[in-house]
C-alpha cells in the first residue's frame, strides 16, 4: 500500500475563474506533491476581469469542514487566504490555535483587480487573533498598508514593514516586494540573509539574477535574521492568483518538513515559474500556471 503523501489544508474563498482562492492552492498542493484539502469560507462570482459577486460561508459551515477534515485525517500544515468577515477570521484563528501545525497567513484584503475581499471590520480580529497563531505571515505592500499603515515605496522601508506585522505574534513575516517599481538589487543579482548581524551570502537554490536585471525583491525575518529573496521580475500582466500561489507553496514545503526560510525559498522559485508561465484567459487578466514545473515549461 502506497504511503499517503503530506497532508496541507486550504481556508480560503472560491475563485470560479479557476486562477486564485482554492482552485489555485490546490493545484499548487499538487504540483508540490502533497494532498490537498479545503475549507471554503466564500463563494465568488470571478473571472479575468474582476469579481462580479461574493457570498460567505456561516461560520458553523466552516468550522464543521474544518473539524471534518482535521479529525479524521490530520494535516501538516494550513493555509489561508480569503476570510472575509470578523467573525470567520476570528473562528478560524480559533481553530489554527487548536492545531499542532504550522499556519501560513495570507491576509488577503484585496483581489488582483482591487476588488475587496476582507470586511474593514474585520482588521482588527487579523490583527489581534488570526496573525498571532500565524508561523509565517504573507501580506503584500498593499496589505502591509492596511494592517499596519506603513507604506512601502523602497526597500529599506521593507524593513519597517516586517517589525510593524511581527508586532502582531506571527514567528516570521514575508513582506512581498512585487508592488514594488522594479530596481536592481544592490546585492549583485543574489539573495543575502542577515543572520545576527552578519552579513553572509545564501544561494540556496534561488533564480539567478544578472546584475541590473529588474527584480522581484521579497523579505523574509522573525526579527532575529532576515532573508532577502530575489528572482527576475518577468513582464508578464497575467499574474492572477500570486498571493495564494506562493502561500500554498510555502505551507506545502512545510508539510514537507523544510524549515522556514527554505520553504520559503523554494517556493519563491515555484512561483516565479508560474509567473513566467502565465497564459492569457478571458479579456483581463490571466492566471499563473500551476503546473509550469510538471510540464518542464520554464520561461524566461
């Protein structure tokens, strides 16, 4: 009998468009090689254009998927994405606590066409609950801005940023620089970690970047150590489903027993492919592919 791969469980909301939400988290899960489950807190009308409609789940509906799923078949790790209430949020802070697993927070706020997705009545409980029992937070500059008020225009200030959401209690904090205007890294086109104060250089399998080329710049640091994360910026406008993208990929090599920054790493490398990969679908904007890997369809 074939032993069962690790188990991650997604909480997050529906994308009907296929390219975000659970649809994106669990092909993610697959391509990564780990079981996927869900715990759907929102429906979404969704395509390439925008999000035409959202409904959310009651929070007896979520609780009892995710006590259906976590106590028959355990999880290594959990994930989530679009919380859209106070009362969601809150409940599922609950439940993350009650579980001996890592938690990756996405604190979804907005969708890629600025569509809302996260109740302004519901920051304080992300704040004060669900980003506590959070191992590793994952907000953009955009969600940055709204949880904490900083505002993210260069690097240094990606710094900045990570001190005001670690105030929050999550062990470590991922400050996304994709917002950020492209800029050549000063590194020489390597990702660098800080580790006590000391400066070393980190391949540790990251995209080579030439130097001058644009970047992505990612910040990873529990406060103690800070991993700068780097890869090319691709020019590609299909790029819906990022942010769950990479947080499922960060919680699948998790489940898998990587340690934070190396989870974090490989999953930064995942989904620059998808990014590169990204194919048009509809009259806006497309998705990531999520299996650029298992088709060996690299761009770049």
């Amino acid at each position: 009998m074939t032993a069962a791969p690790p188990r991650v469980l997604t909480v997050a909301g529906s994308d009907s468009g296929g390219g975000a939400g659970i649809q994106a988290d669990l092909k993610t899960m697959l391509a990564l090689g780990v079981h996927g489950m869900s715990v759907i807190t929102a429906v979404t009308a969704q395509n390439s254009l925008g999000v035409q409609g959202a409904w959310e789940l009651p929070v007896e509906a979520v609780r009892a998927q995710y006590r259906s799923v976590v106590d028959d078949i355990g999880v290594q790790a959990v994930k989530t994405g679009m919380l859209a209430s106070a009362e969601l949020a809150g409940a599922v802070a609950e439940l993350i606590a009650g579980t001996d697993a890592p938690a990756v927070v996405d604190p979804v706020g907005v969708s890629k066409h600025g569509d809302p997705l996260l109740a302004a009545s519901a920051l304080r409980t992300v704040r004060t609950r669900l980003l506590p029992v959070a191992t590793v937070a994952t907000p953009n500059l955009d969600e940055v801005a709204q949880l904490t008020g900083v505002r993210v225009r260069t690097e240094e200030q990606m710094r900045e940023a990570a001190e005001a959401v670690l105030a929050f209690g999550p062990k470590w904090v991922l400050i996304k620089g994709g917002h950020l205007a492209g800029d050549a890294g000063r590194e020489g086109g390597n990702r660098a970690v800080w580790e006590g104060g000391n400066q070393t250089a980190w391949e540790g399998g990251n995209q080579a970047v030439g130097e001058g080329e644009d970047q992505a710049v990612d910040l990873l640091t529990d406060g103690a150590e800070e991993h700068w994360l780097r890869a090319p910026r691709y020019d590609n406008r299909h790029t819906h489903g990022t942010g769950c993208t990479l947080a499922s990929a960060i919680a699948s090599h998790l489940a898998k027993g990587d340690s934070v920054p190396e989870a974090v790493a490989a999953a930064k490398e995942y989904v620059t492919g998808a990014i590169a990969a990204g194919f048009a679908l509809g009259g806006g904007i497309g998705p990531v592919d999520h299996g650029w890997a298992l088709r060996g369809s690299r761009a770049g």
